[in-house]
C-alpha cells in the first residue's frame, strides 16, 4: 500500500519532534538515533549511496564516505525512510539516490523508493519552514536560481534536491514551464 504525500509529511514531522529536531538544517542523523539507528560511512565501491541494515533492535545505516555532504545527509535521510515508514525486508541496498521521477537512471521505482524519497525530502525541507523561508527570501530576491541556491544552502541539501522539493509543492514553476 502506497502512502499518500500528506501521511508521509505527517509521518516526518512525528520523526522530527521525536528527534527534537525542530530547526532547520535538520540532522537526519540524529532523527536515526531517535529510532536507534547509527550511522556509520563507509568505503563502497561503484555507485552505492547507502544500505540499511536491520535486526532486531539494532539499525545500522552505511553511507558512501566518498559522497558529498549534502548527498550523504540525503541518503541517511532515505534510509531513516525506509526504517520510519516500516518497509519490509532487513537489508535495504541504495544505488544513487535520486530525488526526482522519471529520470532513466538506476533508481529503483518500486513504492518503497517512492515513499523513502518523499520522506526524505519532507524530513529535510519541511514544507511549513520551506515556505517561510522562501517567503523572507522573496522579497530581497527574485532570481529562481539565486532563490533555490540560497533556500538549498539553509537546508544544507542539493540545489537539485531544492529545486525538486519547490516545484513539487507548487512554490516555484518547473523549469519546463517556461513557454
Ligand atoms: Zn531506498
């Protein structure tokens, strides 16, 4: 059963107050630790992001030591995703973790990506301090690109990642929108 986007909003703020993670950049780690999972990097080969392993009690979430800041709190975000929303199976394997649709990369599309993407996104952008944020910027700024910089660097996530999350929630128009 897939979730709907506003369950899965829900579903992120419980795991933010949880974590007492209320201000922004939220730390994906500490909302593992919430839900007694450590995370740890290490050295993958190839083009694997992160991989959640569980059992019983014990979570462990490995990110690529070799990604970027803001790609690896994206991946450990995912994977508190996985763990949250209580997917089945104990070991999650996550190749490039993609926040987008329709992209013809190797992301997995199954409902369980889908979910662990939009969790991921909504634990690190919230949308209620997304769109203040975005509110105070707007009216010093009105470059989109600037704006989506600027909003990408206070959230500590992907310009990607930003620009993904805005137009999703109907803040900014997609890039394709321009006739
Ligand atoms: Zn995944």
């Amino acid at each position: 059963m897939i979730r709907s986007r506003s369950a899965i909003e829900d579903e992120a703020i419980g795991a933010r107050q949880k974590a007492k993670q209320l201000t922004i950049p939220v730390d994906p780690t500490a909302v593992a630790a919430a839900y007694s999972a450590r995370v740890v990097h290490e050295s993958f080969t190839d083009d694997l992001s992160g991989v959640l392993v569980r059992k019983g009690d014990l979570n462990t979430i490995a990110v690529n030591e070799s990604d970027s800041l803001v790609r690896r709190r994206f991946t450990v975000a995912h994977e508190c995703g996985h763990l949250i929303l209580g997917h089945k199976g104990e070991v999650f394997v996550d190749k490039q973790v993609v926040n987008r649709r329709n992209t013809t990369s190797s992301l997995a599309i199954d409902d369980q990506e889908i979910e662990a993407n939009q969790f991921a996104a909504s634990l690190l952008m919230p949308r209620a301090e997304v769109v203040e944020h975005l509110d105070q910027l707007s009216k010093s700024c009105r470059q989109r690109a600037v704006l989506v910089e600027l909003m990408a660097r206070s959230f500590c996530v992907s310009k990607k990642a930003m620009e993904y999350r805005l137009v999703n929630l109907g803040l900014i128009a997609s890039p394709d929108d321009d006739s």
